[in-house]
C-alpha cells in the first residue's frame, strides 16, 4: 500500500482522502497534488506538536506524534527528525 504525507504540513494521509486532518488543506484526491510520497516530506503537525518542535523538546514532540498519528516510536522518531531536518519549526 502506498504511503502518502500532505504536501503541505507533512502530516500522513490515507490512500482516498479528501484533505489533510492535521493542516485542513483540501484535494480531491492524494495523488492530484495535495499529497505526496511519504520518501519526499516530513511528518505531520498540529500545534501542539509545532509548539514542542520549536522549544527543541524532540522526545515531547516524538510522544504527542504517536498520540495523534496511533504510531509506534520508530515511525514517530522518524517524522520527528524529518521535521527538524527541514528546519521548519526554528
């Protein structure tokens, strides 16, 4: 199955979605340019999460990603660590 991030904010979208949970961007689809592959971006946030990020708190920010995205620490750490290797959250 393929995996999909908002092109966006970065958050995970499911194969079918109408629009990001996380930022509100709207699509008509995944593929019609409001997602990409997940090898391209980063994780997804919401304000909290961006609060953490920018505070510098990565282990906070890795267990409110798991809260919100219901993922395990590898996948957490993961997209934690692709947002700050974007340097969005300074």
């Amino acid at each position: 199955m393929p995996s999909l991030i908002c092109s966006h904010c970065g958050a995970p979208i499911a194969v079918g979605a109408s629009g990001c949970g996380f930022c509100g961007t709207a699509f008509s689809s995944p593929s019609a340019g409001g997602a990409v592959d997940a090898g391209s971006s980063a994780g997804g946030v919401d304000a909290e999460l961006a609060a953490l990020l920018r505070r510098g708190d990565q282990l906070g920010a890795m267990k409110r990603y798991r809260i919100v995205h219901g993922v395990g620490l590898k996948e957490a750490k993961d997209a934690v660590e692709q947002l700050v290797r974007a340097g969005r959250f300074r």
